[in-house]
C-alpha cells in the first residue's frame, strides 16, 4: 500500500523554484522544501517499523538537506548549466508518473552507487553511501520513499546553528568521522579513491588552509569522471547558509590550531528512530 502525500501544496513547489532561480549568489539557500504539505497526524501509527527508521534515516544521512523535507525536491543546483537546475523530488506524488519509483532497487542502487551529474565545481551531486549505509539502511529508506513520506520521521531544523549540530545534521560526521584524532567514529573508509579514506577532519598533521576547506565545502570535490561507488566530497554551497559555513569551519581547522581545540561533545541523536515528530521544516530561513 502507497500513502500518497495529503494536500501537497505544488504550486507553493513551484513558487519556491521561481523565487529561487531569481537569486544567483552562493550559501543563501532559499529554504528547502517550502512545500509545506497539510500534516496528516493519522499516518505515524500506521507505518511500519521500516517505514519509521527509513524517515529517521532520511534524516540522519541529509537526504532531506539536498531532496527536501517530504522528498518534495526542487533545491536549486544552478551550477549544473545544461542539466537539472533543481534537485529531483523523490515523493512519486510529484515525480513525473513515467518516473515513478516502483520497487525498492530501484533505490537501493543509486544509494550505494551515487550519481555524478557533474564534475565542475559547485554542482550539487548525488553522493555514494557505500560502506557508510548498511543495507538494511537502505532498504529502510527505499521503504519510507515507496510509502510517499509519512510524517513519521524527526522534527527537521533547516537553520541548525552550532558546529557541532552542523556537522551532524549534514552527515559530515557520517563520512568524515568525528573531528580530531583518535575520535569515535573513525573516517569512513573509501576503497575506491587514491586515499582509501575520507580524510580526517581537525587533523592536526595536516595542515590544510581555512580558504582550502572553504573551497571544499562550497564546491564539493569530484574525481572526474566520477567512480561508481567512490564516496565523494558534495558540494554544499547552494544548501548551507553563509551562517553554517562560518560556524562549522573553525570546528573543522586542521594543523595545530585544530589540534588545540577542545574535544567535540558526543554527537546529538539528532534521527532516532524513536521521535516520531512530524517532520515540521521551519519557514524561508534566508539570511
Ligand atoms: C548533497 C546533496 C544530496 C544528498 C545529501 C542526497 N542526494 Fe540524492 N540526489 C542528489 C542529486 C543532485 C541527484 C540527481 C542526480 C542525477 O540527476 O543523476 C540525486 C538523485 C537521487 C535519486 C535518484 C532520483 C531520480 O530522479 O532518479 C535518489 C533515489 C536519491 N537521490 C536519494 C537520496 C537519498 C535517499 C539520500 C540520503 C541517503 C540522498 N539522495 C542524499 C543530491 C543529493
Ligand atoms: C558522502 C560523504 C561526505 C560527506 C557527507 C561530507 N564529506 Fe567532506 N569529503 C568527502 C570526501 C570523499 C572528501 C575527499 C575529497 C577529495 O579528496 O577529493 C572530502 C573532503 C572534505 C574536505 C577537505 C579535507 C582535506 O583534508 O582535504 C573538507 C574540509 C570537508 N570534506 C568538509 C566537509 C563538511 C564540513 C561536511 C558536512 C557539511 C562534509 N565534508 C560532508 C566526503 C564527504
């Protein structure tokens, strides 16, 4: 059984995209999904458990930073000039119906596989989870996706403001690890690249410049032509805010001045499974 999304205001979708594709500088992301679809408080307690990790999850790994609250899609990714200048949506209610997700591979696959839309720096690509998703991680979202995105999921702040909250949110610590040495989580491995590793953040035998990161998270690092299943850097500047890149890179310094920071406080559960709030994505946060 599919529940379709009550009431989805599409045409508050496209004046979303309208406004957005007026605006052309960088970190002033228009608020994702302003999509505000009607609540239907009848959903939670008939999704199964699958169904309930799948929404927490879309949470934890920032599918929702990039696809939008309710998979509503419609993020600009205006530096993709001759393709998608917006995020796909994943909600079948709005997907084009030849477009339709029907099964759950159909899923699974691009999650472990990714999809390099672009190598140019600043475009917005479709990350690989491999090695980070377990399947059965996969397969609870692929659930959550086919069940059209009941609101059984984590209440989703889009204007987190502390670095740690940020790094968190945004799935950094899922790839990157927790910051400094000797940290738990460790980095993530990633076989396929020359490193073998997602490299260390606040790493303090590696001096990396400020401006260096700063181009890393603003542009996102791609090994052209793009590996199938190679863990890559996303770009984050069409979907953090100026805010949010000012806060968390100073938690992320690396050489000595990283290593003299105070250890990182244990990551917020900011996606258990358990907190089953509707997901209620706050108002055009602009700066
Ligand atoms: C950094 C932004 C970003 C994140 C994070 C992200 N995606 Fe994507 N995703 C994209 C982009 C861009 C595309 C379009 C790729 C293309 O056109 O080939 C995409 C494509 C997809 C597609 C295929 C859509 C289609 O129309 O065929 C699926 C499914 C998908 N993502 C699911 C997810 C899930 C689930 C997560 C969380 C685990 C996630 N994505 C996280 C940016 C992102
Ligand atoms: C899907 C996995 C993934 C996520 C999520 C991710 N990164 Fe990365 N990041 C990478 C990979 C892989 C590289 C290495 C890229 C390369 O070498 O070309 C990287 C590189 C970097 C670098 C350059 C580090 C260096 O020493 O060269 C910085 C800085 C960085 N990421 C910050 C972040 C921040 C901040 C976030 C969260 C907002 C984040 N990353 C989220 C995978 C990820």
């Amino acid at each position: 059984m599919r529940r379709v999304l009550v009431g989805l205001a599409s045409g508050a979708l496209v004046a979303a995209i309208v406004v957005a594709a007026g605006c052309a500088s960088l970190a002033t992301p228009e608020a994702p999904s302003t999509a505000t679809p009607a609540t239907s408080g009848t959903a939670a307690p008939q999704a199964s458990q699958q169904v309930k990790d799948g929404a927490a999850l879309y949470v934890q790994f920032s599918c929702v930073r990039c696809h939008g609250a309710d998979g509503a899609g419609g993020i600009p990714n205006r530096l993709n000039v001759g393709g998608d200048d917006t995020i796909p949506p994943l909600n079948n209610a709005l997907r084009d119906k030849t477009e339709a997700f029907t099964n759950a591979a159909q899923i699974t696959q691009i999650l472990m596989e990714g999809s390099v839309v672009s190598s140019k720096p600043g475009v917005i690509n479709m990350p690989s989870w491999k090695g980070v998703m377990s399947d059965a991680q996969a397969s609870a979202i692929a659930a959550y996706v086919l069940a059209g995105f009941p609101h059984v999921g984590p209440a989703v702040d889009f204007n987190v403001a502390k670095a740690s909250d940020i790094y968190s949110a945004y799935a950094c610590i899922i790839c990157h690890g927790q910051v400094g040495a000797n940290a738990s989580p460790s980095p993530a491995p990633n076989p396929a690249s020359a490193d073998k590793v997602v490299p260390l953040l606040r790493n303090a035998g590696d001096n990396v410049s400020a401006a260096e990161m700063l181009g890393f998270i603003m542009n996102g690092s791609v090994t052209a032509p793009g590996k199938k299943g190679e863990l890559l850097m996303p770009a984050w500047g069409q979907i953090l805010s100026t805010q949010q890149v000012k806060a968390v890179l100073p938690y992320i310094q690396d050489g000595p001045k990283g290593g003299k920071l105070p250890p990182p406080p244990a990551p917020s559960p900011l996606a258990s499974p358990a907190a089953a709030a509707p997901a209620a994505p706050s108002p055009a946060g602009s700066p």
